[in-house]
C-alpha cells in the first residue's frame, strides 16, 4: 500500500453546550502515512475498523484543568475511545499481524502502539461481530452486568424502572431483570425505540417526549428498583415514585450532559423510603475484578445463541464520526452507536 | 390527689414553615382528671415524666392525605413522642405502680393505655437519667449505631465531615468516628455547639452561619464519609467534596423541614466519584433485628461509666413545649431537647 491519508478525529474546542460537528470535533485528512514503511520502533501498527461513540464521551470536552473521573481530551489532539482494530505490521513480542486489538484506540484510520497498556488481544470465541465488542459484550455490556450484579438485589416480582432503555446498557438491564421475572417500566424518546424495548419483553414501555415520566410512575409504580441513564426529571420522579427500601442504579445522567443539570427538589424522599443510591463506573477495579471473569464467560456465550438481543447504530466512514458523536447526546441512535471506520 | 388539670399540647393547625408556638401547636389545660378514680378498665395510668423533642417531628404537622414515613399528628388531638413515663395506677397484667414506660407517649401530664403496644417497661440496669432513654440511649441514640454500624464501612485514617454534629445523633457519631481513629470534620451552628463538639475530638469545627461549607470542605476534604442531618447546601457541598466510593448516610435534612428543600445540582457526582448513599430510618425493622440488642448491651454502659459523652436541653413544664418544638426547627438547643413535664 502507498503512502495513505491517515484521517483523524480531533478535539478543536471544548463545546459550550451540545458537541458541533466540524467545530468542537471536526475530521481531519492532513496526515499521512506510509503503512508498509512506517518505522514501528519495536512496536506494532493497527488498522482501526470500529469505534464505539458513548454518552460519556461528553466529559472527556471539558477543561483539562476540571478534575473528573475521566481524563479531558486534548484540544488538537485525536478522539479516544474503545475500539476494535486488527494488526497489520508488529515488531512487538506477543502481538502478530491478524490479531484484533481491543481497547482504547484512537479515532484514526492507523496509529502505531508501543506496548499493550490498555489494550487486550480480541479472544473472539464465539466469533460475535467484531462491533459487540464496543458494546453489550464490551464496556455497556460490563456496565449493565456489573451495576446489575452488585447493586439492584432484585427479587421476582419487583417492579423495575429503566430510563434510556433501548441503548446498550438500558436493554441489556430489561433483560437481565425480565430473566428474573421482574415487572419493567422502561422509557425512550422514539417509536422505534419502543418498539425495540417492547420486543424485549418489557411490561410498560413509553415515549417520556409525549408522556411524563411521573404520571407513568405514579400510576404504574412504585418502583423498587431505578436503573438511572437519564438523572435530572426523571430521577426526581423516580424518587416521587420510590418504595420503601427501593434501590437506584446511578448508571448515567445524559439529561445533564449538554445543558446545565435539572436541581433536584425532592431528595428527602431518601431518607423517608430508605433509599440506597449506587453511583458506579465500569472501570472501579473492585467491580472489574468480582464480575469480569462471570462476564466474558456468560455474555458473550448468550449473544451468540440469541438468548440476548441487541441493536447496533452504525455509522460508516471516520469523517462521519463528528455527527454520530452529536446524535449520541441528542439520542438520534437507536441502540449501541458504532463508527465503521474500515472493513477489514 | 384530687381532680388535676391534665395539661395538653394539642396540634392546632398544620404550620406553613417553622410551627408557631399558640397557633400550629399550643398548650390546653381545660381537661381534668381525677388520677385516684379514673375507670382503668384493665389498663394502666402513666404519669408523663420526660418527652422527646425531635426535628423529624416537623414532618408529622402536616396534611394527613400526603403519606409519609411517619403518621400525622391529627388535628385537635395531643401530640406523642418518644417518652418515660411512671406507672401510678394499674390494673393490666405486667404492669405495675412504679415501672417507666418508655415508647410513645402523648404531651400530657397523665394518659391511660389499655396495652403495651409499641411500649415497654424500662430496664434501667445502669441507672442513667431517665431523660437519655429518649436521646443518646434511646431513639437517636439508636439513630447513629444503626446508620453507623450499617453504612459507614469506617477505616481508619478516614475522613468524615458530620453536620448537626451537636445534636444526638452527630455527637454520637463524633465519637464513633474517633473511636475508629477517623480524622473529622464537623459543623454546629453557635459557639456553644462548636465548644462541645471540639470536646468530643473532632479534629476540624466550624460555625455554618459563619465559614462556608463548601469553603472549609475544599480546603479540609476530600471526605469519605459524609454524615447529613442537614441535607440543601450542605449536602451539595459535601457532593462537591466527596472521595471517589465515598459513602453518604443520610439521617436527617433539617434544612429543608420548614422552608421549600433547597434543589440540589450536582448529583451527577454520585456516579463520577462513585458514591453510595444510604437513606434509612431508625424505625426500619432490619435494622433494629440486626443491631438493638448490641445497641442495648453497649450503649447505657459507655453512657454509665462516660466512655460516651452527650448534652441534653431540657425545657422544664410542659406548657413550654410549643416553643421547644420551635427551637429545634431553629436549632435554639444545645443537645438533645427533653420536656420535662413532671419530677417523679
């Protein structure tokens, strides 16, 4: 191959609001690279073919110089995020051409590793579609599973709701919690949407844009368990329509991620229904160890039989990744979003 | 004795902020009672010694239709709290002249029971003031051994910021806290409190009305446990302050009883810094299975031998109740507030 463009993604100003395609985050063509000729250093050169595109990517567009629980990209520099890339030239032990790399990848057509710092060689077992492994077999995958696992103590016959329930990790929930025979409440923003959670077996399923949460909740509640994607109204009806003991997942808050966060009046009801409120990132060490080895066992085995069902919201073409990374914030997917940056 | 007044406080009408002593709640004296031939029919007469006075009692003056954690005080009727009280007549199997009744007992000087329903006789084998059996040994007593024992997850070296710390519940919690070696942080809200609190050990004291919160949390934090009686600001502070897994045990938000609850903004740190927050009730039956009866063992005995320190507020005669009821909205006691409504 002759010297390519190596189009990048790059972080050119932090966003006051939502992220603005070719503002905030824009696609850029001025490099090159020389793939076949490229000196590796004892390194290894990977050809990027997918990019997860996740809500929480919203925090890495701030203020470097504002401490949060995820580094802040770097004004200039390429996007990072999970991804999947296969290996096309390696002078690094361990690492040979064909492999799939997984891990934290740059939103580039090719970049060169030094060593494996957070990055694993892709055991595909059960052959999924290289995508899964950005989502419900990936980091949405491990969240479900391990907020699930260590937090809701659900018990046959609660009632469960889940806002933002037609992405990876809402629907991956709904059917954690339906193979439990609990009873489900989930939301979205769309009919397709809704038409997905349906499928999954959910018992009340609504479109929070025409219905208001809280009514929904007051008349179908109260909940014992909340997996909260959403935070601000949603959680303040999710507290109005708590039973005593019930337990909130505190899995992300994407009503507060563009705009300013909604104030919560009502938190009292806390403490006047014993709620426990469990904040988690799928990357504590505590949760990644207990639940890790549970995960890659079981997850990616019920994908492959289709005892799970997923959506997968491509979008083709690295220039494109601006965009998706806007429909994210705005809820413009349905279901996991993916950058297809090559074939392989 | 012949006929007696038997002195009431009635609830008047449900306040609209702070109760206003004559008018939300008052003092009644236009009962009488004969306490040598009043018709027992099986039951027992109490004579009312001591009476709690609680912040959560706000939440019972209210309209009966809104349910809550707590009943109603029914207008027109006395109020009832946590109380001792002597026997003085009897005619009920188990019960005789000179047992203290401890549990809920009406504002009154004199009050029948046909049962022991939610009371019990008083087995005060430490000799304590009968007055700590509705403070420090009794109820809020109960309060922070439960929450602590439950949630705290204390290592030492730990950081804990207390709010209220001069009340019952946060000086008791002071002193487990130095008891396991953590490192704390407290707030009160007059020189009297602060002097008392430092008394305790706590290693870092201030006034609210006078430093801010949030500042001396920014220089003193981060916490890793943070213990709210006070809820609004302070808890957004202690939010903005907390460490990553840091635990939050929510016991009480006075600051929200009698003005509209301050709305609270950055709840999304619940997930960035992972945090767990437990709201829970002294009421819960789990609780009080899992810890009353090392509460009962431990507990009067640190008090007997003053191993645990604690202050009480007393408010002589009952007729003083309305305005005590007051200053604990206001935080006017230093310690724990008891009417004494009569000496033995």
């Amino acid at each position: 191959m002759p010297v390519v463009p190596n189009g990048r993604v790059l972080f050119k100003e932090i966003p006051n609001g939502y992220p603005i395609p070719g503002k905030t985050t824009a696609y850029d063509e001025t490099q090159t690279i020389d793939t076949d000729n490229v000196p590796l250093e004892g390194g290894f050169l990977v050809k990027i073919l997918v990019i997860s595109v996740d809500p929480y990517l919203r925090a890495k567009m701030r203020d470097p110089r504002i401490k949060m629980f995820t580094e802040a990209f770097i004004i200039g520099e390429s996007l990072y995020n999970w991804a999947v890339g296969v290996v096309i030239r390696s002078e690094y032990e361990g690492v040979k051409v064909g492999d799939y790399i997984n891990g934290t990848l740059p939103f580039q057509h090719y970049a060169i590793f030094k060593d494996m710092n957070e990055l694993e060689i892709l055991d595909n077992t059960e052959k999924l579609p290289l995508s899964l492994y950005v989502g419900v077999a990936g980091m949405p995958g491990r969240s479900s599973y391990y907020g699930w696992k260590e937090f809701s103590s659900a018990k046959k016959g609660d009632t469960i709701f889940v806002s933002g329930g037609a992405g990876p990790v809402g629907s991956m929930v709904i059917q954690f919690a339906k193979a439990e025979g609990l009873r489900i409440i989930a939301s979205a923003g769309s009919d397709d949407k809704i038409k997905f959670i349906k499928s999954l077996g959910a018992d009340v399923v609504f479109n929070y844009k025409i219905t208001k949460t809280a009514d929904i909740l007051k008349k179908e509640g109260p909940i014992d368990i909340y997996w909260d994607n959403v935070g601000g109204e949603t959680l303040e009806a999710a507290l109005d329509n708590a039973s005593m003991g019930a337990r909130f997942i505190e899995c992300g808050m994407i009503s507060g991620y563009n705009e300013s966060q909604y104030p919560i009046h009502n938190l009292f009801r806390i403490i006047a229904c014993q709620l426990k409120l469990f904040g988690f990132l799928n990357t504590d060490p505590y949760l990644h160890e207990k639940y890790d080895d549970n995960f890659r066992q079981e997850i990616p085995k019920l994908l492959a039989n289709g005892e799970l069902q997923y959506t997968e919201h491509f979008t083709y073409g690295l220039e494109n990744a601006p965009k998706a990374l806007l429909d994210v914030q705005v809820g413009n997917n349905l279901g996991k979003s993916v950058i297809v940056v090559a074939e392989e």
